[in-house]
C-alpha cells in the first residue's frame, strides 16, 4: 500500500501549529479518512468537536484543527524531511 504525507495545522487564536504524520493507505480517499478519523480525536478532553471542511473545531471554536494537504510519499523522504526539521547544524 501506498505512503502519504498529510500535514495538519492547528490554529488556536493568532498561534498557528503545523503537524506533519504518515499514512499508509490503499489510495487518497482512505488516507483523507483515516486523517479525519484522526483528527477527530486530536484534542481528547473534547469529547463533541464540531466537524467543519476538512477538520474539527473544539472548545466552543477556540481550537481550529484543518487538513491542510495530502500527497504520495516514501517512508524514506518523511524521514529525511523529519530529521532536517529536527536537527541543528551548528557547522
């Protein structure tokens, strides 16, 4: 099965997250499922989030979670991306 790269941002107020996660799906549609599914889930204390286009809100509105992209991948260029994001090169 196929690798995808979905990326999800997370606005609450002014502040902007953005999340990066692989899934491993039959096709897009799936991924995009299994994402939301996810996201569903992304704050646990609020158990009735609001389904809006391509995410959720929680806490009355206060906490923005949108999918933001979906696109085919290898595990071995999220991993390269993961480690240029998380590593410092101080040379």
């Amino acid at each position: 099965m196929p690798d995808y790269w979905i990326k999800i941002s997370e606005s609450e107020e002014e502040d902007i997250r953005r999340h990066h996660y692989l899934i491993t799906a039959q096709n897009e549609d799936e991924a995009k499922k299994s994402a939301l599914m996810f996201m569903e889930r992304f704050i646990d204390d609020d158990e009735h989030p609001e389904r809006i286009e391509d995410g959720f809100m929680f806490y009355n509105k206060a906490i923005v979670v949108k999918l933001e992209s979906i696109k085919p991948t290898t595990k071995e260029k999220f991993k390269d991306f993961l480690l240029k994001l998380h590593t410092i090169d101080m040379t």
